[in-house]
C-alpha cells in the first residue's frame, strides 16, 4: 500500500518538474540607411526595446501592431530603413518606400 501512494505522489508530482516549450520568437529587424542615427543605446519604442550595431537593429517584446505601423514609428526615431520585419512579418519593396515617405 505504501509503494502505491509514493508511485501516485510521483505521478502527480512530475508535471510540476516539466519545463515549459517556448515558441520560438519571431525575428523583429530594421537595416537603417544611415547607421550614423542608431541609438548608442537601447531605445523602447511601442514596448519593443531595441538595440543597434552598426546599421543593423533588433528588438524584443512590442505592441501587437501591423508591422506597417511599427515601421513607420521605428522610422519617425532613427530615420528612413532599408529593410523591416516586425514579428516575423517583413515589408516588401513597396510597403518600404510608403514607410520611409
């Protein structure tokens, strides 16, 4: 009897030891045309903290937002991008030059 209760105490205790599976993060990206308007340091923006090297920016967190919006909001602080992907979402060529007008 008491094998029976110490193996149903493990049995409800295991998925209290389990690790949860975090869903990969989608990437959140902008190349600025002048890496001379990056920020030296991090800078939030809708909620999304982003960080420069060089010309090349990311950032984690953020609003739900259409990435058209959260470009142009990116743009309005460091200046015109020559490419943008906002959750995984990227902007194509058109949608580019509408956001840097």
């Amino acid at each position: 009897m008491r094998s029976l209760l110490i193996a149903a105490a493990f049995f409800v205790a295991a998925p209290a030891f389990a690790q949860p599976v975090e869903a990969p993060v989608a990437a959140t990206r902008a190349v600025l045309a002048d890496a001379a308007k990056a920020p030296a340091g991090r800078t939030i923006i809708d909620g999304a903290a982003w960080r420069c090297e060089g010309s090349a920016c990311t950032a984690t967190g953020g609003a739900n937002q259409p990435a058209a919006r959260a470009c142009r909001r990116v743009v309005a602080r460091f200046g015109a991008v020559t490419e943008f992907s906002w959750k995984g979402q990227a902007l194509d060529a058109a949608a580019l030059a509408t956001c840097n007008a």
